[in-house]
C-alpha cells in the first residue's frame, strides 16, 4: 500500500490552504513534515547565514503552533534537520511514499530542489497548489513571460481586470491518520528562546494579529503613518507571517474588504491593497526571472559600478557607518528582526550609494536577519533600490540629511537607537573581517 507526505514549506497553516484542503480529501495515511535545512545556518558566499537568530525564532515559534493545531486532528508536524531531498528518499523508500504534497514554489532554489526530486523518483505523484499569492496564475491578465515591465503597468492592468480573488477556504474538518509516530524536535537545532518577541510566529498569532489590527482605526491612517521609522500601529506589520505562510494574502484582503464595508473606504485601505500588489509583483517577477533574482547585472545586462570593501559592509551591518539614521535602523534589525519601509530603502541606498558596496551582500544580511524574510519581496526590492530591477528610473538615492529631517525631525529614533555612534568609513583595520570569497 502507498502513503502520502505533506512537505510544508511556506505555507504554515490550515486554513485558506488550498493544498491542505486537497491533502484531507485523501485517505490513505498521511505525514506531515518540515525540513530545516543544515545549509541554512552555515555561512555563504556573502559571508551571511540564511537563517539568522531572529528569523529562526520566529519560523520555530510557527512550527510549534503548527504542530499544537495538528493534534486536534490525531495529526502531528515531523521536523527534520536534514535536507528535503534526503527526507523525502527516506519517505519513499522506507514508507513506500507514492504522492508528495507540496506548495507552488517562487523561489528558484526551491523550484531545483522540487524538479530534482520529481527527476530521481519517476513515479513520485507531485501535487502542487498556491498558498502564496493573492492571485492565482491563471486568473491574471498576461502570462508569466508577459509579466510587465513596472510595477504600475501591472497595477493598472489588474485594476482594469479585476481578477477574482478565491473564496477563502476552511481549515479541514477531517485529516487522513498520521503514517509514522511522533518524533522529538531535533536537538541538534538552535534553541529557541522563551523571551517575549516583538512578533510572535504561527497561525493563531496572525489571525489574533489581523483581527486586533482590523478591529482599530490604524488601516483608516495608514497611507499617512505607514513611512514611520518606529512604532507598532503606524503600518499593518502583516510581513512575518505573509512570509512563513502563518496568513494568506486572501485572508488579509478579505479582512480590509470586510472593515471597509463597514468604515468605508479610504485613500488609506486602497493603500493597504496597494502593498500587496508590490508584494504580488515581486513573487510574478521571481517566477518570471528565475535565478536573474540573485545576479549582479540583476535583470539587466549592466553590472553597478561597485567594489567591495569588507570594513564598510561591516560598518553597515553593525550600525557604525558615518549616518545615524542608517545607524539607527540597523541596531533596530539586529536586535529585533524587523526595519520599516522607509528604514529598508535608506540603508540599501547607503550601502549601494554612499558606501558604494555590492548590493547583493545587503540583500544577503536582510535574508540572514528579518523576519519576514521573503526571497521574492527581498531580492526584487533591492534590485530595484540598486539600479538593476524593475524600476525605470534605474536606482534610487535617497538623500539622508532630507530624510533625517522629514522623518525624524527631533532625533527621537536616533537617540532611542544610539545611532549617533558614528565612525568614518576606511578608518578601521579591515583585518577582522575576513570574507572567504
Ligand atoms: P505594510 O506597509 O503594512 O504593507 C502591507 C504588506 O504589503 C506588507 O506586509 C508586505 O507584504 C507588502 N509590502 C509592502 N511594501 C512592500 C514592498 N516594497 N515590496 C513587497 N511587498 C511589500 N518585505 C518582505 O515581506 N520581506 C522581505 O524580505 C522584504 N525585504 C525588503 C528589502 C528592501 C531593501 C526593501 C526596500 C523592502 C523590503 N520588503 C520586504 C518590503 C517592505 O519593506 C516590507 O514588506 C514591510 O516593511 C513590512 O512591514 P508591514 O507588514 O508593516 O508593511
């Protein structure tokens, strides 16, 4: 007899998961699992880990919850510290696994990783469904190869189109039995802290989350509040869970649809919709440009004019560069995972800019560092900051004086932030910072 196995990826919850949906009509025993990824915490070719402290905390924080929501229905979460393709050869030599559940994936490495398991298991049945976008591919306007060049022509074809968002699903009422036993949580994984977090992970977390932010005023002023270097309410915070899976783009857009019914709509509420179309532009432009995403020229044939100096990014990183509102954002994602808006675009355009770096190592330090790290909405956005992306005025400088001074006039940011610890750049001895490439 065969089994089934349900890898989850992204896609950490149950309900509106169009994949879990179609994993409980099955009947045979069923296995869920989620594979940490040994590769992720070593370091990289940008001397970066994948997975940082932070970012770590809260994915392990959504798969505890994951797990919890799983006994309601006799079920359980399987973690691995292993590679996929390894756990899934396991699967299907030693539990005569035949079908594997698996989300649509945006991300290219993921993309390899799912094309070389289909290519060494012949008759492994592979079933796929979007979890991810608000939209599913076959209901936009334009292929993925006619995705547009900007991000307002694609805004304004999917205004005039109007594409039909899914209805939301509900979690299952009835899960197929478990085929394998409970297993600990690996100890050979990172610990995860018990502090209290700005963020917590998991699917209860976010629909607590969405539900409080809805049931204020905030998304009546956020086209006014969302550019705020600090403070909790002045932008829907709805990204670390959008990342892990936790909420579904659907869920949030049903949720700004049900509040304007009710308060009206706003400039602000169109805003919210607005940023989730930039969120939905950059996962088309991943699936559109494949491994473009992390090259130098980006989806140009142009490579920046820049070198690299180890110190500097150093600096960057650390927050000890000559700019104290660079500073300041910088301390504030180092010691909580998160950076605004605002804060994301004036630390690329410093380090692309004023330290005259490679961009793709600031993109690398965001992917080791944020929470809601995602690889579309990350190495589109700094592509486009750098010059080499989508964006048709070809890279962004922002002037950091200016910017001080509009969004924070009186140093409150700075000063809670100590980003006035400031150095000179190529002033320190570069001999601690050694890069393997
Ligand atoms: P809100 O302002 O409340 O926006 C609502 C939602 O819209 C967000 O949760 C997010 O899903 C989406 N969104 C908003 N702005 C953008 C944008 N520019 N691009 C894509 N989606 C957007 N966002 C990530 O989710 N993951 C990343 O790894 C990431 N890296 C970034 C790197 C750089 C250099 C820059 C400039 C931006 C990056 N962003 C990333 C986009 C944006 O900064 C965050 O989505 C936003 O700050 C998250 O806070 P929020 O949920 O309160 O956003």
């Amino acid at each position: 007899m065969t089994h089934s196995l349900y890898w989850f990826t992204n896609d950490l919850r149950l309900s509106d998961n169009a994949l879990i949906s179609l994993a409980a009509k099955q009947d045979t025993a069923l296995s869920f699992i989620y594979c940490v990824d040994p590769q992720w915490f070593k370091s990289n070719h940008h001397d970066c880990q994948s997975m940082g402290q932070h970012r770590w905390q809260f994915l392990a924080q959504s798969l505890q919850q994951l797990n919890n929501t799983l006994k309601d229905y006799g079920q359980h979460l399987v973690i691995y510290h292993q590679a996929a393709h390894e756990v899934i050869e396991h699967y299907y030599h030693h539990h005569n696994v035949r079908t594997l559940y698996c989300s649509e994936q945006i991300g290219y490495d993921e993309q390899q990783t799912l094309l070389n398991v289909a290519k060494n298991h012949g008759d492994l049945v592979i079933k796929q469904a979007n979890t991810f976008t608000l939209y599913d591919n076959q209901q936009l306007p334009f292929t993925i190869n006619e995705l547009p060049a900007t991000f307002s022509q694609f805004r304004k074809l999917i205004e005039q189109t109007t594409p039909t968002i899914n209805t939301l699903l509900d979690p299952p009422v009835y899960i197929a039995r478990p085929l394998i036993a409970p297993m600990p949580w690996p100890t050979t994984l990172p610990n995860v802290n018990k502090e209290r977090t700005l963020f917590a992970g998991g699917e209860q977390s976010a629909t607590d989350h969405l539900a409080d932010y809805f049931s204020s005023a905030n998304p009546s002023t956020y086209k006014e509040t969302r550019n705020a270097l600090a403070g909790i309410e002045n932008s829907t915070k709805f990204s670390p869970w959008l990342a892990n899976g936790c909420i579904s783009a659907r869920q949030i857009v049903n949720a700004l649809r049900n509040y304007e019914h009710i308060h009206g709509a706003n400039d602000s509420t169109y805003w919210i919709y607005f940023e989730l179309l930039w969120r939905e532009y950059f996962q088309l432009y991943s699936l559109r440009y494949g491994n473009k995403l992390f090259s130098f020229a980006g989806i140009t044939k142009r490579k920046p004019l820049t070198s690299f100096y180890p110190q500097r990014f150093k600096q960057w990183c650390t927050g000890t560069t000559p700019y104290p509102i660079v500073n300041a954002c910088m301390k504030q994602l180092n010691k909580t995972g998160y950076m605004s808006n605002r804060g994301r675009q004036l630390v690329a355009s410093c380090l692309v800019n004023e330290l005259k770096l490679d961009w793709r190592f600031g993109a690398a330090y965001f992917e080791q560092q944020l929470i809601d790290y995602d690889v579309a909405s990350n190495w589109g956005n700094w592509q486009y900051l750098a010059g080499v992306g989508a964006d048709p005025r070809s890279g962004r400088h922002f002037n950091l004086v200016k910017q001080t001074q509009t969004y924070d006039a009186n140093n409150q940011f700075i000063n809670h932030w100590q980003g006035d610890e400031v150095h000179a750049i190529d002033s320190l001895d570069a001999a601690d910072w050694p890069l393997s490439s």
